[in-house]
C-alpha cells in the first residue's frame, strides 16, 4: 500500500491542475470501490471549483467552494493519470511507461482552468481497494477516516519529547508502536524499518524502553522525519503498483538500507552485519542485528 511518501507525491503531482479549477463533469464508471461511492457523487461536484488539495496522512482532502469535502484514498493499486489538452503525459523526464488500462479507470473529473484549459484526471485502481468519500467541512476532523489519526511526521512537531510521550507506558514493540495511526500518522512498515536502521533501535525493544531515554528519542524522531523528507524528495518507493502522477516510478527504492535486503551486508560504515528479517504482528521487519540495538 502506498506510504506518506508516495500519497504526498500524488498530491503535488495533482495540485497544479486541480487547484483553482472548476469541475465540469464527473464520470462514475462503477457504482463502489471499496466502499460504494456516495449518493449523487458526480452531480454533488459537478459545477464546484477546488480550493486546496490537501494531504492528512494517506488521505487525499479535496475542499471545494462549497461542501462536500472529497476524501481519496489509494489502497494497494490507486493512481492517478492527468490528460492535458493533446497530451496524455505531463512535461518531465519519464523512465517508464504510463499506465493506461483503461478497463480499470473508474473515475474521472473534467476540469476547467482559470485559462478555459481543459484537463482529464483518471483515478485507475486495478485492485479496487481504494475509496472517495464525502464529508462535510466542519465535520472533517470527526470523519471516520481521519478521527484520531497522530501527529504528521513531517514539519517540526515532532521531536524527542513529542516522541517520549507518545511512547511512555506502552509495552508494545517500538516497530508496533510507530506503526499506530493514532500516534504518528502515515508511517508505514518500509519507513519506519528504514527509521529504526538509522537510528541505531532494535524493531523488538518496547516502546516504553525507548521513551525512558531521550537521546534515543531524539535519534529516533530525527530519524523519522529525514527518512520521509528523503523519500518525498525522491518521489516515494514506488514498490509493486505505485506509479506517480506523471507515469513514472520514485527511487527511493534504491536508497533502502534494510527493507527488502534480507541477507546483505549492512550499510552501516564498520558495521559488518548482515540485514535480518523477522515477521511483527504478520509484517516483515528488516534490520540489523548487529548495529541494531
């Protein structure tokens, strides 16, 4: 599924196009993903401009002129495709090719921008895992989907002693742990294997071990937040069905010190392991026990 890194991509790959447009048409090609879309979907859009695309953890937040708020999440297999004019691939150095199975585009918005330009958005999820929901503004916060979510783990506001009390008492392990929604929301299993290397934490030490000392605190949270700026940057992992708005894939995948290196000597200069894989809680976990913790 994919991780913050890869949502926030989709996102800023989407914003130039969505942002100040007025929707013209929705087509709803089937009547449910996931979920079942809402009640009257396209014609509740229809005719709205977009405000803002936002991002809450791996929600995509389209707000509009007017309720409703558009809730989009990816699941395993979502992406996105943008049709400008002629052109079916936005300006950029593409390494792969698109993809354009069309039997599996199941929604699409028809934009008009502040220019009169017409564009096409394609949401195309093979898997159907995916989903869009409607909320309205003032009850955004309260929606299942986002309700409870933690602190974002980007920005500034997460730092050691955030991290102390996020983790104080909890007799989980800390791989657990950073894995809950409730406490830091969007991390995901590649991320926070490749936070835990970095900072130097075995995955099975609990949480409240970690909590109790507030250099290992700081490490982490520093950790946390580099490894996602990093991938952001970098346009997300791009593992299995991930394909970023242009078609291409990210590269991250070729900076992983642990995940998916079972076997291979660590990256850590002097360190002289080899990366490890147990199973948390039915997860692979990669680290290394030799610099780990």
């Amino acid at each position: 599924m994919p991780e913050l890194p890869e949502v926030e991509t989709v996102r800023r790959g989407l914003q130039p196009v969505f942002e100040g447009a007025r929707i013209v048409d929705v087509e709803q090609r089937r009547p449910n993903l996931r979920y079942p879309f809402p009640a009257d979907f396209a014609a509740r859009l229809r005719g709205r401009t977009v405000v803002s695309l936002a991002r809450r953890a791996k929600y995509l937040i389209l707000h509009l002129d007017a309720d409703p708020v558009l809730i989009c999440h990816l699941g395993m297999s979502g992406s996105f495709r943008i049709h400008s004019g002629e052109s079916e691939a936005t300006p950029g150095d593409f390494h792969y090719a698109r993809s354009k199975d069309e039997a599996h585009d199941h929604a699409v918005f028809h934009l008009e921008d502040a220019a009169q330009a017409r564009h096409r958005v394609v949401f195309n999820d093979p898997r159907r895992f995916g989903f869009m929901l409607f909320s309205e503004s003032a009850a955004l916060d309260a929606h299942p989907s986002l309700a409870g979510l933690g602190v974002e783990p980007t920005g500034n506001a997460l730092d050691g002693r955030l991290l102390a009390g996020l983790l104080s008492g909890r007799r989980t392990p800390i791989k657990a742990a950073l894995l809950d929604q409730r406490l830091i929301a969007g991390l995901g299993n590649i991320y926070v294997c490749e936070a835990l290397w970095r900072a130097g934490i075995a995955p099975t030490r609990q949480a409240r071990d970690i909590a109790a000392d507030a250099g290992l605190c700081a490490a982490l949270a520093d950790a946390v937040r580099a490894v996602i700026a990093e991938a952001i940057h970098a346009g997300g992992s791009s593992l299995r069905d991930h394909i970023r708005t242009d078609g291409s894939l990210g590269y991250f995948q070729h900076s992983f010190s642990v995940y998916d290196r079972e076997g291979q000597p660590c990256m850590r200069p002097g360190c002289g392991g080899t990366v490890a894989r147990i199973v948390q809680a039915g997860r692979s976990t990669f680290y290394c026990p030799s610099c780990q913790a």
